[in-house]
C-alpha cells in the first residue's frame, strides 16, 4: 500500500496528495450512499465533481505499459505476488492509469487485504466514476465485510453505469438467488427492487463472476 499512496505524493506531493484523496474518497462514498437511497441527482452530482478533478499526468507512460503487461502476465499465471507489484509500479509510473488500480483492488481482495482493495478501488473510481467493473468489484468487498448498505449503494451504481443493462440484471439475480455470502445475495435482490427490476430465475446461464460488461 505504501508504493500505492508513494505514487499519488510523487505527482502533486504528499501533502496534497493525501488531501486531494481524502476529497475524492468522500466523494465515491456519497456515491455509494446517494444510490443506495436511490438518489440519482446526488449520485449524479458527485459524478460530475469527481469528472472535474484533472488527470494525473503519466512520469514514466513506457515504464507504466511494459509493468502493466507484465501485470497481466503474473496474473494469467495466478502468481499474485508478482502482479501486485507490477501493478503497483504502473501507478507509481501513471497515476491515472485506471486498469492497474482496477486489478490492484482485485488482488488485495484476492489476498483478503480489504481495506487496502477498497482504497485503489475508490481511486479507481475517482478517475472514472461510471465504471461499472470497479464497482463491482467493491461491492463484493462490501459484502465480504457484512457491510449491506454499501454493498446495495455498489451494486446500484454497478448496474447505473453496466454498458448492457440486460446482462447486468441477470448478474444481479443469479446473485441475489445463489450468492452464499448472505450480505452480497441481500443487497442483490434489494438493488432490483430499487431499480423496480423482477427477482426471478435467470432465462439464461449464469455469467462469470467478473463479467466482462463491466467495464
């Protein structure tokens, strides 16, 4: 985590960076709360404040690609170890590089390192707030907390922001119907309540856990 917060401080200083990031954090948790209460101008209007934070500029772009691919690389493996600082050094190389932050939340839960997972994911999402993947993604951390209020407030954006709708309902009810992680299945099925969506078997084989709609 060290190497993730080192990267923000080496592009506008760790002072500010700290700051900035606390702001944005606030933020994408107004998001999660907005949605779960069915706000959507609020969920809307924190959209548009993070939209207007200026990309961080890349050090090192050749640096940050080549550990990207190498990220990838360990992946496919499952080597984690790896991955995780290869992702790591591509946001030290390009801080706004919002598919290493992506898989950095998904291998801190992989290594049950929540905390950690919900943070690069909360970065992530402060770059690109309409990204239905890294919504997903906390969601599932969420649930794994027993947190149901932000996992619903998850999910709900998981599914405002899914490019295919269709696809993303589906998701949500086989979730909501086979989901063993009682908090994750509950905030499914409330999440098609909010959006007035039936909860009723899938017409179609379920989808993988990570789907690739959710992007």
């Amino acid at each position: 985590m060290f190497a993730l917060l080192l990267a923000m401080g080496l592009v506008i200083g760790p002072a500010f960076a700290q700051q900035d990031s606390e702001r944005n954090r606030f933020f994408v948790q107004q998001m999660i709360d907005l949605a779960a209460a069915h706000n959507s101008q609020g969920v809307e209007t924190m959209q548009r404040m993070l939209e207007q934070n200026p990309q961080p500029a890349a050090p090192d772009p050749i640096a940050a690609n080549a550990s990207f691919q190498w990220g990838q690389a360990a992946l496919q493996q499952d080597n984690l170890e790896d991955a995780l600082k290869a992702f790591q050094k591509t946001v030290q190389d390009d801080p706004g590089n919002v598919d290493a932050f992506n898989h950095l939340g998904l291998l801190y839960r992989k290594l049950n390192q929540f905390s950690d997972a919900e943070r690069a994911l909360q970065y992530a999402l402060s770059l690109e707030p309409a990204r239905a993947g890294a919504w997903f993604q906390l969601a599932q951390i969420y649930g794994l907390q027993s947190d149901q209020r932000r996992a619903l407030g998850a999910l709900a954006n998981t599914y405002r922001y899914a490019q295919n709708p269709m696809k993303a309902e589906e998701i949500l009810r086989y979730i909501a119907e086979n989901e063993a992680v009682d908090t994750l299945r509950n905030a499914a099925l409330e999440t098609l309540q909010l959006y007035q969506l039936p909860a009723q078997p899938a017409i179609v084989p379920p989808l993988s856990p990570n789907p690739a709609l959710f992007k």
